[in-house]
C-alpha cells in the first residue's frame, strides 16, 4: 500500500465542514449519513482514526451528494460519484 492511499482524516474533516456551512446540517447527523455513526466526524475531530474503508465510503457518499454549485475543498481529490446500487449497498 502507497503511503498516498491511507486515509487522510483532515482531508474528511475539511470536505465535511464545507458541506456542514452548506447545509446546515449537524456534525453528528451528517456522520450518521456519511459513516453510519453520528460520533464519527466528533472522533475525528478529537484525533481518532478510522479505516481506509471507512474513510472512502465517507469521501464517496460527500461526492454522490455535493451540491453542483458549490466547490469541492480544492486540497482534497474527490472520488467520482459511485453508481447508485453502490450507494445502496452502503448505506445498508
């Protein structure tokens, strides 16, 4: 594994908080959405870790629901939007 693949939490963070000014939307509703866990983006934020899975699954479900007008944080590769049975799968 490159050391460029492993997760990059501030990237997430970054991605998160614009979509947070955004949509006003909480953190913990929005780590609910992205993640499954409303406490996710918090533990994050409190200098946890979380998997490589986890972290493209996050980036991924950011990238299927950003808005069109609104820029992608331009430190932080965005991942194309995965099919939606992909999405699906997901979020089961």
């Amino acid at each position: 594994m490159q050391v460029d693949s492993l997760p990059r939490e501030v990237d997430l963070l970054a991605v998160c908080d614009r979509f947070r000014e955004w949509s006003g939307l909480s953190e913990s509703r929005i780590g609910q959405l992205c993640a499954g866990n409303p406490a996710f983006l918090a533990r994050l934020r409190g200098g946890a870790s979380c998997t490589i899975r986890l972290y493209t699954r996050a980036l991924q479900w950011f990238s299927a629901h950003w808005p069109a007008h609104l820029e992608w944080p331009p430190d932080v590769p965005r991942p194309e939007p995965a099919p939606a049975r992909e999405q699906e799968k997901g979020a089961a």
